[in-house]
C-alpha cells in the first residue's frame, strides 16, 4: 500500500448530480492513485441538462480553503475548474502568482447544457492575470471562441485558434474538439510551438456530462505522477474515452418507479 501517494488540489464547484465538478475530480483522482484536496467555490444545483441555480462561496472563505491546502499538504498540482466569479478568479490567480506549483486551468464557462457558468467579467482575469506560467489551458470549441472572440468550428479554425492562443498567452493549449461533427473526437495540444493531435473515437448517443472536468482531473493527476505533460493527455484522453463508452443511465421512469415503490 502507497501510505504518502501524490496530492493534488482542485478549485472548483460542486455538482450535485456528481458527473461534473469537484465530485467528477475526486472520483477521477481516487482512480488515479492520487489524493484529492477541495477548495469550492459555488454550489451548482443541477442534473445533467438543467442547471438550476448557483451559489458562489465567498471569495474570502476560497482563498482559506486553499491556503490551508498549501500550508498543511504537499501539493504537487492543482486544477481549476468553475470560478463561478471574478473575485474567486482574482484570488486564485493571486495564489498562483506567489508558488509554483503546475496548474492545469479548464477555463470553465458554459455547461454542455449552454447554461452560463461563468460571470463574463471573469473571462478577461483569466486572460490578463492567471493564464501567464499555467502549465496548461483546455478550453472547449465554445470557451476558445470567447477567449478569442470569434468562433472556432472546425479542425482547420482549430490549428488557427490554438496557435493564437498559444502565441497570445504564452502557455501551452489543449483544444478539446470533442463537440466537432464526425467519427472522432480530436484534441490539438499546442506547446513549444508544436501541435500534437489525440483522437479517440466519438460516442455517439449519450448525454455527456462532466467530461472536460474528468479530463483535466486526469490530466493533473497524470502531472502528479510524473508523467510528462504528452503522456499524462495521452492517458487522460483515454481515461476519459472509457469512462464515456462506460458511462451509466438511470431511466427517469426507473427514478419515478422507485419513489411508486417507496410511497406504496
Ligand atoms: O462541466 C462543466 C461544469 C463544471 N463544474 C461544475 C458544473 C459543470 C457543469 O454543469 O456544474 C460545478
């Protein structure tokens, strides 16, 4: 038994339905091997689908969550997932300014639901304040098209947006393409001015829920185990590809026979 595995921190809000947020994170990081620390920073209530409302936790209580983190654990990486706010952003980018440990940034706005997230305001304190010396980025279609303010739609605006990216902010990008039409789900990663391409083959027919937060928690967890930063995607792409091929469906009708039984 490993009594000391590797301990990485998520920022991030809680999912109540469990497929995304800081429960899509510890689970992913339990299956790593790792050990998971928490800072939240809203509550969403929601099921897959249908965001419902959200809390953000004050910005002050944020920055005690994950200063007691870093002052009584040996992090080895964070992630960031929801910010929900631009004083939650500014206090994590003010932390990330004074260590430094890897962070992997998923530049959460919008849920595959098009709810919005994030407070627009937000999006210009990740670009100027904690995207510079993140070790990576991984926005979706939708959040590299707000970062750059145009759309980005298909694999050849992809190569375009992710070198932009890349030039503009100076760290490297993960572009997740994974809502691009077709029979794979292709990423391009740019670093060191270099693109590499990660396929997996599409899943269609489900409703997906939390899967960019269970990739970058696989991606952090894969950092924290010392794997190069290639080689932990590589693994988290296909980490993720499985948990979608596996993913579970409860019927409603199942959910309402089970409240029947138990009203009877
Ligand atoms: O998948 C994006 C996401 C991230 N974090 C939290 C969420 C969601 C989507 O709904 O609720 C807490």
């Amino acid at each position: 038994v490993n009594t000391s595995p590797p301990v990485v921190l998520t920022i991030a809000g809680s999912d109540n339905s469990a497929g995304a947020g800081v429960q899509a994170d510890l689970k992913t990081f339990f299956a790593h091997g790792v050990y998971g620390l928490t800072a939240i920073t809203c509550v969403v209530a929601e099921v897959p689908g249908v965001v419902s409302a959200i809390a953000p936790v004050p910005a002050e209580v944020v920055a005690k969550q994950i200063e007691l983190c870093l002052a009584h654990y040996p992090v080895a990486a964070i992630k960031t997932g929801l910010l929900c706010s631009r004083e939650i952003v500014e206090v994590v980018a003010a932390f990330f300014s004074r260590h430094e440990i890897p962070i992997v940034i998923d530049p959460v706005m919008i849920a595959t639901s098009g709810d919005l997230l994030l407070a627009v305001e937000a999006i210009e304190i990740y670009q100027t304040k904690l995207f510079h010396g993140a070790t990576l980025v991984t926005p979706n279609l939708d959040e590299a098209g707000a970062l750059l303010g145009r759309p980005v739609r298909e694999i050849d605006e992809m190569r375009v947006a992710g070198r932009d990216l890349e030039a503009r902010f100076g760290c490297p990008f993960l572009l997740k393409g994974g809502h691009l039409k077709g029979k794979d789900a292709t990423d391009l990663l740019f670093w060191n001015h270099q693109v590499e391409e990660f396929s997996a083959p599409f899943v269609a027919g489900i409703q997906s829920h939390g899967t960019g937060c269970t990739y970058s928690a696989a991606i952090v967890a894969g950092l924290a185990l010392g794997f190069s930063l290639d080689s932990a995607i590589r693994k988290a792409k296909d980490y993720v590809t499985r948990a979608i091929t596996g993913h579970f469906r409860w019927n409603e009708i199942d959910a309402l026979n089970h409240h029947a039984s138990e009203a009877s």
